[in-house]
C-alpha cells in the first residue's frame, strides 16, 4: 500500500518544522503577551485563535494559494499592513493604560477576554508574513507531485498544529507566570507598558517580514 506522503519528505517537513515552532516570531510574541495580558485560561483561547487561520491558510494552499498571490499581490500585502496596523493598537492601548495607572485590557470581564484573545490570536496569524512564507517557499518542496494534494496536505496540517499549540502555549504559559503579581500597582503598570512592547514588536515583525 503506498503511504499518503512520502516518508522522507514527511521526516524532513517535521524536522524543519520544530525549528520553525520554536524561532520567535509575531505568534510566539503574542502568546507571551496574552499569557502575560489575560492569563493561563487564555492562553489556550488565544492559540486556538492562532491555529484556526492556520487551518484557514492550508485550506488556501489547496485551493492554489501560489496561484492567488502571484495574481494578487496587492491584497496579500494590505492583508498584511492591516494586521500589523491592529496588533500595533492593541500594543498602544495597553501603554495608554499604563501611563494612566490601570491594568488596561486586564480589567475586561472574562468573557469578554475569551472572545478577544481568540480573534486577536487568528488576526495575529491570518497576516503573519511567516505564514504566507510558509505555505508559498517553505511547504511546496516537501509535498510529493506523484501523490494528490487534499491527501497530503491534512498530515502536514496535523504536524504543524500540533508542534505550534505545543510551542505557543509554551511561551504562553510563561508569560502567564508573571501574572501572578497584578495585585500590585506598580507591577501592573510596568506590566502594561511590556504587553504593549511586545504587541508593538509583533506588529513590527508583520511589517519588516511582510
């Protein structure tokens, strides 16, 4: 029976695949700064939200991702821009909080929160110049022309979900660690101008690689 990838190519993907997990990009940023911003809880929220554009990005890739940039340039690029521009918000308002003495996005009820952090982690993702890189220069080389595509591509799916919810979560969790001490003004206040700094180093991330 012949396997659905081909075990060499499926090898090499999973071994470039760990490194490319764990490197700090704008996904790994933005998981410290929600652990750091909302907690253990959402932490999971906001990889889901992350994940769930990956998805959404090989869905894509199966449709004729290459083929839609090479006739689109333009919308990908402001895809992008816009993405960076919202985290860039996001990264602002939480050092406006500070600067004012509060804990900012902190103080939102957790509902609130939950709803936030998966749609900011899928706005993070879904313009993430990494990904679009990813699935345009890094993946096509480890697929095998011989076998179909939608075969294919739900094994990588499942490779590159899984090595991201274990490294997102990672560094979520050690951001969340820090949380521990917002019952303290001063540590909340500084604390509001570091979210703000990473969220800023995301969207910078998103502009300069985009």
């Amino acid at each position: 029976m012949i396997p659905p990838v081909d075990p060499a190519r499926y090898a090499a993907f999973l071994a470039a695949m760990s490194m490319m997990a764990v490197a700090p990009g704008p996904a790994n940023l933005f998981a410290i700064a929600t652990g750091m911003q909302r907690g253990r809880g959402q932490v999971l929220v906001g990889v889901a939200g992350m994940n769930a554009a990956t998805l959404v990005w090989f869905v894509c890739a199966a449709l004729g991702l290459s083929a839609l940039m090479a006739a689109f340039p333009g919308a990908f690029h402001l895809l992008a821009i816009a993405g960076a521009l919202y985290v860039a918000w996001l990264g602002v308002s939480s050092i406006l909080s500070g600067l004012k003495g509060g804990g900012g996005p902190v103080d939102r009820p957790a509902v609130h929160g939950a709803r936030s952090a998966f749609i900011d982690g899928f706005s993070v993702q879904i313009a993430n110049p990494k990904a679009l890189l990813f699935f345009t220069a890094v993946l096509p080389p480890f697929l095998d022309p011989a076998r179909p595509l939608t075969v294919q591509l739900p094994f990588y799916a499942a490779a590159t979900v899984g090595m991201d919810v274990i490294t997102m979560t990672a560094y979520g969790l050690g951001g969340a660690a820090l949380a521990g001490r917002m019952t303290e003004p001063a540590f909340r206040r500084g604390f509001a101008f570091v979210v703000g700094g990473l969220l800023i180093a995301v969207a910078v991330l998103i502009l300069t690689r985009g």
